[in-house]
C-alpha cells in the first residue's frame, strides 16, 4: 500500500507539475538574490542577508491553534493533525532550531564535499563542489520519512514518571511525516570519490554557530557511520512535492530514516568524509543516554527513535458529552511498521483494539481510531500502545535518561467530558 506514496514510478507523472513550480521558484529566488546582492557580508556569500538580532528564530507563521512554542522551537499540536491525510502539511510540522533558520542564498549556495575518506583527500578549500543545479539534475529518489526529535515525550518524564529531565519540555508533537525528495546521499557520495577507507560521514547546517553555556561548539553537525551513510540517506530538497521551507532546512537537508531528528542536518552547507572516527558535541555530550543506568560518557550515540502513539486531541481536551466519540490517532516506531495498537479508557486497566487505516510506510506512521463509547462525564485518561513489527510494545515507563530521549511508554492522555 505504502508503494504507492514511496514508490518513484508510481509517484512521477504526479511530479512535473511541482517541477515546473520548483524550477519557477528557482528562477524567483535568483532573481531576489541578485537584487539583494551586495548585502550579504560577515557570514559570508551563501547567506542571502546576515542575520539581524530582531530576526524571528521560526520564518513561518506559528498561530497558536497549529504550535506550541518553544523558545527557538515549535511544536505541534496534534489536534492539529485531526482530519489530514497521512502526511504532515509543511504549515503544521514541528520545528527544531538550535539557533534560527538562516535564510540561504540559493544561487551561492554549494555542497562541498571533503576529507581524508575521498580520493586526493582534498581539504575543505579544495572540496568536490555541487550546486542546487547540480543536484537537481542528478537522479531523485522520494521517500516518506518520519523526524522526529531524539527529545519528542520529553515533558512526560515529569508528568508521568514524577522525574527531573533537561531540555525543551516536548509534550508529543516534534514529530512529523513527509515525502522527502532529493538525491541519494550515496550518489553524491560516490561522484565525490569515496574510497573503502571512509568510516564517517559528517554533514555540518549553515546555520549560525550554537553557543551552550557560554561555550561556542561550533555549527550544528554530527556523524554517521559509511554503512547507514550509503544506505537509505537522502539529500532531500522538497518536502511534500515543493521546495523545502526555510525553516526544513533549505535549499538541501540530510533525512535519515529511522534515525533521530539530529542526524536529519538543516541546510547542510558541508560534509566531510573521513578515514577515522568523526566526533562533535551532537554525538558524545548530547544524543546519547546519561545517569545512573549509563557510563559517564553515556550510551552509545543514539540512531533509531523509539516507539510512540499519540491521540489527535488538544491536551487536557474537554469533549462534549455524547453517546460515542471516534478516538484518532497515530503511531511509528524506528524499528519498522507498526503491527497492532491498543486503547484503554479506563486508566489501562482494559484494552481494545483500535482499527488502522490507510498506509503503513516502512519509516513513516499509521493512523488508526477507536469508538469510546458511553465516556462518563468528568476526568479520564485516554492510553495508546502500538506493537511494532519487531514485536517491541510501548512500555508503561520509560527508563529515565538525564537529558530525557525516547521517551516510548504508553502517553497517558488527560481529557474531560463536559
Ligand atoms: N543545521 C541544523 N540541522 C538540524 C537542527 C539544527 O538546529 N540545525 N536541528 C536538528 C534536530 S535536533 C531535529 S529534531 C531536526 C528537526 O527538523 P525540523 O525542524 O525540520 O522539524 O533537525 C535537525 N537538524
Ligand atoms: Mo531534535
């Protein structure tokens, strides 16, 4: 089923109608730019203008009815997501900024691809270039693939499990689906002349440098290893069959299926391949698993996200009194489909199955409802618990993390009948 929302033949005559506006776009924007050239200085010539301190951290609007904002991030909230199809629309889908989205020049903009994992080892002065041009000639894959952020649940450690986590206090909604389109990074990574000797792959943002504590670390990167690297990575430059928003990361982001939100890099500006181990901040002092449980470096770096549903429903929702309500939601895992999801109305005490609908994408998430019938009046809490294809349930705790990631029990959703 999901062949037909993932599979390129079938999807391709739907495309050169967004082609046409894509390449339009194109044209736009280099007009913009040339007309603002001249402007950008200090941060160099891909940005279209350097960033002003009254700049909003988000481009797109945020209405309140869509997000719940977070400093520089937005989450969505998924009653939001009440009524839509299965892909998450590009005016709802969470935003994850360390810092602001940079508004990129597209007409400067290149790809520079470098290190000791390519032949001729170049630096990244002397880095294998490729344009937005380039890359759009190149041959495109399209794959529907869930980010999620490595922290989505996190606000549940303490709602739920009473425990003191740091981070954005996430409730569910940094999460989304789409159809990424763009070049296989492998692609891009062979016509770069990658050798056998490359263990690394390291794309770095353009965004500007990420500053945590006083401490400069430097722009946002991280590492992933040559087998995932050519395996099922995109550099995707749509999103949903237009453009890439400013705010996911355009002109060109990195998608890592299945893998946490921080590997999926915003407006990769560079990569560098490399014959050793690679390491940043993004792999050792954050995206692993610290506390008591763990080594004091932590876990190993984390790459697959974890399991979770959740009801397309305000939080603390107050439903009106009726006969039935038509309970939906959704749920994804990183390990795979989802097989088989629950609903208790009664605190988990009894569970029923709720019915899945519609495509289940190998990286993507299903839909499903469930009737509840006769809800009394007063306060409940509604559970979702997905099974994944592994066989892996959600669990009804969490083991608890210090920076509090994947977050996977069962959400115990607060509502009230009115
Ligand atoms: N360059 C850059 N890439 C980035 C980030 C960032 O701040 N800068 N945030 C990461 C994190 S933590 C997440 S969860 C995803 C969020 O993607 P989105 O904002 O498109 O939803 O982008 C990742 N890529
Ligand atoms: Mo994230």
């Amino acid at each position: 089923m999901d062949d037909d929302l993932t599979n390129e033949a079938t999807y391709e005559h739907a495309r050169s109608r967004d082609r046409l506006i894509a390449s339009s776009l194109t044209r736009r924007r280099l007009l913009q730019a040339s007309a603002g050239a001249g402007l950008a200085m200090g941060a160099g010539p891909v940005l279209a203008r350097p960033a002003r301190a009254d700049d909003p951290p988000i481009v797109k609007p945020l209405p309140p009815e869509l997000f719940i904002v977070h400093g520089s991030n937005a989450e969505m909230r998924w009653e939001a997501m009440r009524g839509q199809g299965y892909f998450t629309p590009a005016d709802r889908f969470f935003v994850r900024n360390h810092v602001a989205t940079p508004r990129i020049d597209v007409r400067t903009w290149r790809l520079k691809v470098w290190g000791t994992g390519l032949r001729g080892s170049p630096a990244l002065e002397n880095a294998v270039e490729f344009s937005y041009e380039d890359l759009l000639a190149l041959p495109a894959v399209t794959r529907t693939v869930t980010i999620e952020c490595t922290g989505n649940g996190r606000a549940l450690f303490t709602r739920q499990q009473g425990q003191q986590v740091s981070g954005t206090p996430w409730l569910l909604g940094a999460a989304g689906v789409a159809r990424w389109r763009g070049v296989p990074l492998a692609h891009v990574l062979e016509r770069a002349g990658i050798t056998e000797r490359a263990v690394d792959v390291m794309p770095r943002g353009l965004d500007a440098d990420y500053v945590d504590g006083g401490e400069n670390l430097g722009r946002v990167r991280r590492p992933l290893p040559v087998e995932k690297a050519l395996d099922d990575v995109l550099l995707a430059y749509e999103m949903n069959g237009r453009p890439l928003p400013p705010d996911h990361g355009f002109p060109v982001r990195v998608v890592v299926p299945s893998w946490v939100g921080i590997a999926s890099i915003k407006w990769v500006g560079d990569i560098q391949v490399s014959d050793t181990p690679l390491f940043s901040p993004w792999n050792t002092r954050y995206y692993r698993l610290f506390g008591p449980d763990h080594p004091p470096e932590g876990s190993a770096p984390l790459t697959r996200l974890s399991l979770k549903s959740a009801f397309e429903l305000p939080w603390d929702a107050r439903l009106p009194h009726r006969r039935e309500h038509r309970l939906t939601g959704r749920s994804w895992s990183g390990n795979g489909r989802i097989r088989r999801v629950e609903v208790s109305t009664d605190g988990g005490a009894t569970w029923r199955p709720a019915v899945l609908r519609g495509p289940r994408a190998e990286h993507g998430w299903v839909q499903w409802e469930y009737r509840w019938r006769r809800p009394r009046p007063g306060a409940h809490e509604l559970l979702a618990r997905a099974t994944d294809e592994t066989g892996a349930t959600q669990p009804d705790t969490t083991p608890f993390n210090t920076l509090g990631y994947l977050f996977d029990a069962v959400a115990r959703h607060p509502v009230t009948v009115v």
